[in-house]
C-alpha cells in the first residue's frame, strides 16, 4: 500500500486550503486537473449524495470514477476487482463495515495500491485530499 504523502510544511497546508477554499468549480481550467486525468479513482461505501459530488469532481478533471458500496449490496468479489484496477482509493471509515475495512486494506498493501481513508463522508473531505494528493504529484 502506498502512503500517501502529506505536507510537512505548514504554509504548504495553507496553500492547499487556500486553494480550496477558492475554487472557481470550472475544473478543466484548473493547473490541477491533470494529475488525476485518465487515472481510475474508486470510492468505497459513503453515502449517495456525496458520491454524486465526487464523482462529478473526479469526472471534471478527466478522471474515471467508481463506486461500490463496500459489500452491503454490491459483493465482495466485485470490490476486490475494482480495487486492484483503481489507480487512487477513497474510503470513509463511518460509512464501511470493519470487515470491509480489512479487506480493503489487505488488498491495497498487496497490490501497492494508493489509499485514502476519509474521517468523514462529507464531500469537503474528499476534494480536500484529492486536492492534496494532486498537488503532491
């Protein structure tokens, strides 16, 4: 599993809130957008308002998105899939079983994959790592 990398520095942190917090929402003029263009992000489990948002913000920067619900419909099978072809992982923690949890990261240490586990499923979470993790490219 990758770690992903934060910043040390906190001017660096002030610069990526800055830069969310400013956000015009016209991502294709975006100087970040083309970190994650053509990259397959996979979000697991959350909530389908959210998971609306974020697939729009993943889509407008030219990535691919997916979803799975971390096993509570869709099957573990099919997430074990999704994972090893997914380039970033985004899972929040509230919103998936413990034994998700594992699976999710046995799999990702396995296949080196990049995971994000999000505190919250709120959607401000999500752009504000995948803001991190494209300016940390």
């Amino acid at each position: 599993m990758k770690k992903i990398d934060k910043f040390k520095n906190n001017n660096e942190n002030n610069h990526i809130n800055n830069k969310v917090k400013t956000c015009t929402g016209n991502c294709n003029s975006c100087e970040y957008s083309q970190n994650i263009k053509n990259k397959r992000v996979l979000y697991v489990g959350g909530i389908n308002s959210t998971i609306v948002k974020c697939k729009k913000m993943v889509e407008d920067n030219g990535g691919i998105f997916e979803h799975h619900d971390g096993g509570v419909e869709n099957s573990k099978a099919k997430l074990t899939k999704m994972l090893v072809r997914a380039d970033l992982i985004f899972c929040p923690v509230k919103n998936v079983s413990h034994g998700a949890t594992y699976a999710i990261k046995k799999i990702c240490k396995q296949y080196n994959k990049n995971l994000v586990f999000l505190r919250s499923s709120g959607f401000s979470f999500f752009a504000r790592e995948l803001m991190e993790i494209q300016l940390a490219a």
